[in-house]
C-alpha cells in the first residue's frame, strides 16, 4: 500500500506547491517557501556526502557562497547574460571543490569534518578580505535577476521566481533519485556502512568520495546561484559555519540517506526560527532545546518518525477490521 501511496503523495505535495502562491495572500510566506526550496537544493548536497557517502562536511554554506559570488560577478563584472551565469556557477563551484575535497579525503572521520570547517572559514575570510573582487562585508548589491525568455516571464516578480526555483528543486530533486537509485549511489552506501571493506572488495573508495564531494558542492553552487539573484544582494554573513552546520540539521532532522528527509528538514530550518519570534530573546533557546528534542526522539529523522506513525495508523485499522 506503501509503494502504490508514494506517486500520489509526490504528486499531492507538487500540486500543493505549485498551487500555493495563488491561495498564500501574505506574501511573505511565500518568500519562505521560496527560501525553503533553496534550502532543500543545498540540503539534498549534503545528503550525498553526508547521508550516502557516510562523511559530515561543514563547508556547505562556503560553497554556497562561491556559487552565489561566482554567479554574480559573471553578471555583473563579465556583463554575462544572467542565464549564462546562473548555469555556469555550479560547474565553477564543483571545480573549486575538487581542490577543497583532494586534500581533505585523505583523512576520515571526525578529521574530515574539521577540515571542512576550516576550508568554509577560509572561504569566509577571503570573502570578507578580498574586498577589491567581493567588496567585503559591505556586500554586492543590486544583482539582476534572469532577463525574461522570450519577454513572457517577468522574473522580478516574486511569484514567476518562485516557479523558477520550484522547477529547478524538482529537477535536482529527480537528479536525487537517479543518483540513489544508480550503481554510484549503491557504492557510496556500502563506504557509508563499512569503507574498509569497500576497499577490499576492489572499490576505488577515494574517488568515489571524491564525487560525492564534488556533487554535493553543486548542488550547493544551484543553491548559492538562485539565492543570490533572488535576494539581489549578497554579503559573506550568508554564507558561514552557521549555515553550514544548519545544513547538516536539515539532513539530520529529515532523514539521513532518504530522498525527501533533506526537503523536510529544510523547511524546519527555515520555518521554525521565523515561527519563534514570538518568544522574543529566547527564540535561539527554544529552538536550541526543539532541535536537541527532536535529535533524541527521531535519531532518524522525521521522515522515518511519519512512516513509523503510518504504519501503527494502519495496524490500528487493520486489527479494528
């Protein structure tokens, strides 16, 4: 019943999203969806190095942010089409990654992560010092949006770029699926479960990584890429260990290792800081203890949490059957 439900909840949430800015009337809770979705493109990168591949990367929101720079000075410094430079940006970030991931891989565990969160404090201090090519902590402002294909679409408005972003989302999504579903994905799951003997078994372990690191970097050069042309300025705040670590929260809270895990866990990154202002100055306090809640009572995240909850649904009116 499970497998035949699926396609119909998948279809269910799309039409949901497709469907919301027209009923949404304040506007705002559009922008978070929007936002969300970005988040879920980043979320679903560090799901494959963090969720497949079994290693915890803290520089996602770094290379969000050479996605988002690369992207915007194209733009606006190359006065390349808006289209060209959006496209190109996550191939810039996946090469910039190759050369982050190298020496990063020939350590492991807990190493590897502190690695990662020095490469993403030396993309933030060259963001911020670099100033002849960033302008520092003063950000770019005033970023285009995509120029309108064929004059149809006007994408300075919030609900056509919406739709660009939801589209975008469901193609790397569909990406997602292919990449678990391949002989790839089933490799970086048996590292995920046991790398040494992976290895043994004659699998070039280090190059599998490797990929996994490179895809999981554009996925969030797609992330940065959007964002930027969206918020029309971007400085290196946006991108730091924060954001990094709040991407490794939205994997974990989702589901790790699942398709849909990260899209959930995203929109809870995105939603319940804004949901909590009404707490005032102890809005980080409470959402700090939900996070460590949630961490203790889903360690595998909510969307296996829904499923459990399903299946005692459906036992429950089975036995009363």
């Amino acid at each position: 019943m499970r497998r035949a439900l699926a396609p119909l909840a998948i279809l269910a949430m799309l039409a949901v999203a497709i469907a919301a800015p027209q009923y949404i009337t304040i506007k705002y809770y559009v922008q978070l969806i929007l936002l969300a979705l970005i988040w879920t493109i980043m979320a679903h990168g560090q799901n494959i190095i963090q969720g497949m591949a079994g290693y915890v990367s803290i520089t996602q929101a770094g290379l969000m942010g050479v996605g988002a720079y690369a992207s915007t000075l194209l733009s606006i410094r190359l006065d390349w089409p808006v289209w060209a430079s959006m496209a190109v940006a996550p191939f810039v970030t996946a090469l910039f990654s190759v050369f982050v991931g190298y020496p990063s891989l020939r350590v492991k565990g807990h190493y590897f992560a502190i690695v990662t969160l020095a490469f993403n404090m030396v993309i933030f201090t060259v963001l911020v010092n670099f100033t002849t090519l960033t302008r520092g902590e003063a950000g770019i402002p005033n970023i285009k949006r995509p120029e309108p294909p064929f004059g149809l679409v006007d994408f300075d408005d919030r609900v056509a770029y919406y739709y660009l972003v939801l589209a975008v989302t469901v193609a790397m999504t569909v990406l997602m699926w292919l990449l678990m579903r391949s002989s790839i994905g089933r490799i970086l799951r048996a590292i995920r479960q046991n790398e040494n003997l992976a290895a043994a078994c004659g699998i070039a372990v280090w190059k599998y990584k490797l990929f996994a690191f490179v895809a999981s970097a554009f996925y969030a050069g797609a992330a940065g890429a959007l964002y930027a042309h969206y918020i029309g300025f971007i400085n290196p705040e946006t991108f730091g260990v924060a954001q990094s670590l709040d991407a490794i929260l939205a994997v974990i809270l989702g589901g790790t290792g699942t398709l849909f895990g990260p899209m959930l866990g995203a929109f809870a990154v995105v939603f319940l800081p804004e949901y909590l202002r009404i707490v005032d100055g102890f809005r980080l306090i409470v959402y700090g203890m939900l996070l460590v809640v949630a961490t203790i009572f889903m360690p595998r995240g909510a969307l296996h949490a829904l499923g459990q909850a399903w299946n005692f649904v459906a036992r429950r009116l089975g036995a009363a059957k």
